[in-house]
C-alpha cells in the first residue's frame, strides 16, 4: 500500500507481508477485513468482465476454482 492506503504494485525490494497482515478484524475498511473480503473484491472485475464476455460467471463456489494447486502441496 502506499502512503494513502491505495494498492500498488509489485516492485523489485518490496518487502512482502502475509495478507493477514492488514486483511484483519482490526482493519479500519470493513470491506477488505478479512481474507475473504480482500480475495473476492480483487475478484469481483475479473468475474464480472467473464461474465460479459462469455455469459458464465468463471470459478465460484471454492478455492480451487481460482487456485490450481501444484501436486503434493
């Protein structure tokens, strides 16, 4: 995040935190308070514009639909 909260992206050096980190009860922006939230704000454009393109709504339901796990993990 950056100096006024906005998301920013990825640069080199950045240090990386857990997402808890911040995604928690005691965050401030009770729409992004919890793991959940976070995940399916950032998910909501992406479905939504499969939506429109497709007629389907993309992966729902589980966390599979999004994160294809490599075997053994």
């Amino acid at each position: 995040m950056d100096d006024e909260g906005k998301q920013t992206a990825y640069t080199e050096g950045m240090v990386i935190q857990h997402c808890a980190t911040c995604h928690n009860p005691a965050m401030e922006n009770k729409k992004l308070n919890s793991l959940t939230r976070a995940a399916h704000a950032r998910c909501k454009r992406c479905h939504k514009k499969v939506v429109e393109e497709s007629g389907t709504a993309g992966p729902i339901g589980k966390c599979s639909g999004c994160h294809i796990f490599a075997e053994g993990e």
